[in-house]
C-alpha cells in the first residue's frame, strides 16, 4: 500500500484521536469538574423523555456490547466454541437490527424533543448541536452496514475487526480497511473522530458512576420539635385550627 492518504487515515489518524480522547478526559476531569455531567434537562420536559431516553441508552448499550463481541473477540475463538460464521451472522444481524431501531427511534425523539422544546432548545449548547450530528452520523453508519451486512458477503470480522485490534497492539494493517466497503470505511472514520470529540461534550457523563451513594451514611429527617431550644416560637408559627367550630 504505497497510498499516503490511507496511511494517515488508517494509521495515524486513529491514535490522534485516541491521544485526544485520554488527555482531553484528563484535561476536563481537572478543570471542569463542575461541567463533568450530562446536563440534564428533565425538569423542562419530561413526557417525549420518559420513553425515549429509556429506549436510546438500552439500545446504544446493546449496540455496544454487539460491537465488543464482533470488533474484541476473535473469529478463531467463536469457532473453537462451536459458532458457525452463518450462524454468529445471523444473531449479529438480527440482534444488530433490533438493537440500532431502539437506539433510533429513542435518539429521533430525544432530537425532536431538544428541537421542538423551547427550554431546551435554549439549553442546548454548540457543542450539544456537534456531538448530536456526529452521533446521528455514527448511528446511520452502523444502521447502514447491518443493512448491507444482510445481503452482503463480507466479513468484517477477518478485516475491519483484525485492525481494530491491532491498533491497541500497536499493529494495526491499514490494507485491511483499504479492503472493506466503503460503508465500513465510513462508518470507521466518523466513530474515531466522534472519540475526539468525546471529551468536550456531555458524553463525558458515560464514565460517572454514583458509587459514593453506596458507601455514604444515611439521611436522618427528624420532625421539629415544638419545644426545641430556649427561644419561644413566634405566635405566628402557632398551629390555627381550621376546623369550623358549630355556632351554639
């Protein structure tokens, strides 16, 4: 592969935006740490976000653990466990589709929700409007390759998934991407430039976890005390019946 542009974009651009992604996370966590959230905008509506942010976070995280399994695990060990490649195909096309309509159609609604909404539309930042479109660009990508991973006959598991892998080896083979549809060239390069961008948006959120509520003492709410301290209470304070009393 004598390309120079493949080179880069194969080969170096990733560990950019890996390089970004580590030291911007760093950067952020020191000194933002009060912009370390998702920003939640619950308290302006929360009817559309009732069941679409439900359906966004379970579907991205099945689409995540899909990717996990088919980018980390290596065909030769589904084998050795007795997976057939038809039948792993199957179960990622069919997992894959359910999976990327929940993530979808939750995602259309917290969009329509964050436009049609004027709190927050008003809320909405310039970078919430980035990390949106590269978001909408990453999910049609994987939407797209289940698609044609249905009536394709490519296998990304002996090409996109071989370099996936050796990137974190410090092996990556750009000829294997050079290989693959442009459908998988697409949707690789916009979720390695979404990792850049990463940590200056609300996705940061992704990596807090309340694990100081499991560890902190209880909350003790004690009723007050009508004969608490030496001041007297005012007569204002006094309970007043109102109960209307009958006329004798």
């Amino acid at each position: 592969m004598d390309n120079g542009f493949d080179i880069f974009l194969w080969l170096i651009f990733p560990y950019i935006c890996l390089t970004i992604f580590i030291l911007g996370h760093i950067w952020r966590y020191r000194y933002d740490k009060f912009g370390w959230t998702s920003r939640s905008s619950q308290m302006y509506e929360s009817s559309i976000l009732r069941w679409a942010n439900p359906m966004f976070h379970f579907g991205i995280l099945a689409v995540f653990l899909g990717h996990v399994m088919g980018l980390g695990i290596p065909q030769t060990w589904t084998d050795a466990a007795g997976i057939s490649h038809s039948m792993y195909h199957f179960m990622a096309i069919s997992v894959g589709a359910v999976a990327g309509i929940f993530t979808i159609v939750g995602f259309i609604g917290l969009l329509y929700r964050r436009r049609f909404t004027k709190a927050v539309m008003g809320a909405t930042t310039v970078m919430d409007k980035v990390m949106y479109f590269m978001l909408g660009i990453v999910i049609l990508g994987g939407l797209l390759n289940t698609a044609t991973g249905a009536v394709g006959d490519y296998n990304y598991r002996e090409g996109v998934s071989i370099w996936f892998r050796g990137i974190f080896y410090f092996n990556p083979q750009p000829e294997l991407m050079v290989g693959a549809p442009l459908s998988f060239q697409f949707h690789a390069i916009a979720a390695i430039a979404l990792f850049a961008l990463w940590p200056f948006t609300r996705l940061v959120h992704v990596f807090t976890a309340p694990l100081g509520y499991l560890f902190r003492p209880y909350i003790v709410y004690r009723s007050r005390d009508a004969h608490e301290g030496s001041r007297a209470h005012r007569r204002g304070w006094d309970k007043v019946d109102t109960i209307p009393r009958r006329r004798k």
